[in-house]
C-alpha cells in the first residue's frame, strides 16, 4: 500500500481533538487546502449548493447528489405555495453521468425545467 492507506489508517486511529491539533500546526496555505477539500467533499456528498443537497425547499439529504453545481437555477421563492422536487439518473460508468448530460452532471434541459417550476 502507498503513504496514502497509511495516513489514511492515521486518520481513523486519530481522535477528535488530536486532528484539531494536527490542522492547528499545518501552515495556513495547507490549512486552507484542507478546508477547501473537506467543503468539495462535503459538497460532492451533498450537491455542492453551498452544502445543501438541493437548492430549495426540498429536504433532499437522505439523497446522494452528484450535481458539481447549480449554475443557471433561479432563486427560490422565500415562501414558496407548493414544494417539488426534479430528479435525474445518473450513470456512475458513463462519461458525464450519461450521454444526455453536460459536464456538471445535470441533463441539459434540466435547470431550465427546474426554473419553469419555481
């Protein structure tokens, strides 16, 4: 196995407060590294959208999302009259998601259908 299983078994063995220490000491440049990753992951795991799985009114968290990003999606109405949900497939072994997918995992219609539900 290479350095990574072996930091990463670290990792697991570490408790709370001694990765706490251990980011502390990191220089603030790795600081920031380690920051940016855990907030990619957080937001792989959870749609990206500043950390919520779905940009709306939806409580989509027991969803895996695997949207890089919502670019093009209006804003949600503050009190929206009705809730709703679009769902898409997508295909772990194919490029994209799929062949009808842009490069941020969404189909291309997608956010458009989305905006005309809002």
């Amino acid at each position: 196995m290479g350095s990574g299983a072996s930091s990463q078994e670290g990792v697991k063995a570490a408790s709370k407060e001694e990765l706490a220490a251990a980011f502390k000491d990191l220089p603030a440049e790795q600081q920031a590294k380690v920051k940016e990753a855990l907030a990619a992951a957080s937001g792989a795991a959870s749609g990206g959208a500043g950390g919520a799985a779905c940009p709306g009114p939806v409580d989509c968290s027991c969803i895996t999302t695997v949207a890089k990003d919502y670019k093009g999606l209006c804003d949600q109405p503050k009190e929206p009259k009705f809730k709703g949900a679009l769902c898409q497939i997508y295909v772990r072994s194919a490029p994209y998601g799929g062949s009808d997918k842009s490069n941020n995992g969404h189909r291309y219609d997608s956010i458009p259908f989305a905006n005309g539900m809002i």
